[in-house]
C-alpha cells in the first residue's frame, strides 16, 4: 500500500508540468490526451485544429489517431481528411508541410520534412542531431496510398497517384502513377 500512494503523490506532483505542455505543445496525437478527445467531435476539431495548424480550410477534417508534430508549419487545404494513423513529422523551426486542396491519403500515410544525420561513424546517430529540414508539398488533387511515406524535399505533383507501401524518395510530375520502393513513375495518367 506504501509503495502504491507514493507512486501516486509522484503521478500528482508530474501532473502540472504534463498538462502545462499538453495545452502548448506544437502537435496533435494520441500522445496528448488533453486535446486528442476533441478529434471524435467535429465543432472540436475543427476549433482545435484552426488553433494548431498554420492553415487549416474549413472542410479540412482530422480524425482521431493522427499524429501531426509541428503543427504550425503545416497546411491544410479544402477537403483533405487525415485518417487514423496518418503521421505528419513537420518541424517547427523549419520547413513546412503543404497539403493542397482535395488532396487523398490512405491511413497509415507518413511525412518528414527531416531525418537523423549520421555523417560521422565513430558516433551514435542519436548524438548526431538532425539534417536540414526540406519542405513537402502534395499537390492539388493528388492521392497517397495507404502506408506510404514521403520523404523530406518531396513534391507530388498534381492530380498524381502513389501506390500503397511506397517509398517516396524524389519528386513525382503532375498526372502520373508512381509505386514501389523507391517510389517510380510506371506510367502517365491522361
């Protein structure tokens, strides 16, 4: 029973300092419960999400289980709608996350605008800090299949597809199909 209330009076005293950074984090997710229940009402989400997000039109929707960090480098356009699972890794003091208008992605879609740097072998990556940022823009009216991920400094282009599972390592043109590991252009769309 000791050990149980001191646990407790430890849970008490962390209590301030958690809900302090829930309120004023620069993110969205699971993670932060005194905000997330707000995503499963939508006159919620929407106050929240207009509050977080750099841009954020109206019919824009972010539903629970989404994952958005850096919330206010990121963009979002007429009907874009953020499905369970959907992770967007933006930085806060670096570039920006753009999702244009009617732009579709599949649950479990994930985008960096960074990534670890590891140019020196005889340290851990986790001592090594982070690359420069590299915005990504999906472009109007482009669909990103479930589970894949775009990588920083990516561009998808208009009207474009990418298949489920792909890896998006460089820019996609307008109106073409890409899939794959890395993600390839497999034909145009006309």
């Amino acid at each position: 029973m000791k050990g149980i209330m001191s646990e407790f009076i430890s849970l008490l005293k962390e209590l301030p300092g958690r809900i302090k950074f829930w309120r004023n984090c620069d993110r969205i997710g699971p993670d932060i419960p005194w905000t997330h229940w707000r995503l499963f009402f939508k006159s919620t989400m929407s106050g929240l999400c207009r509050s977080k997000f750099k841009r954020f039109e109206e019919s824009a929707e972010v539903r629970p289980g989404v994952y958005a960090i850096g919330c206010s480098r990121i963009s979002l356009g007429h009907r874009v709608i953020l499905r369970p699972g959907v992770c967007l890794h933006g930085n806060p003091e670096g570039a920006e996350i753009v999702i244009e208008d009617d732009v579709m992605l599949g649950q479990g879609v994930h985008v960096y605008v960074d990534n670890h740097n590891f140019s020196d072998p005889s340290r851990p990556i986790l001592e090594q800090g982070f690359m420069t940022s590299e915005g990504v823009t999906l472009k109007r009216g482009s669909w990103i299949g479930a589970n894949s991920i775009i990588l920083p400094g990516v561009i998808v282009g208009e009207n474009s597809v990418i298949g489920a599972g792909s890896v998006v390592s460089r820019s996609i043109p307008d109106r073409v199909l890409a899939v794959g590991v890395p993600a390839k252009v497999i034909r145009k769309l006309s």
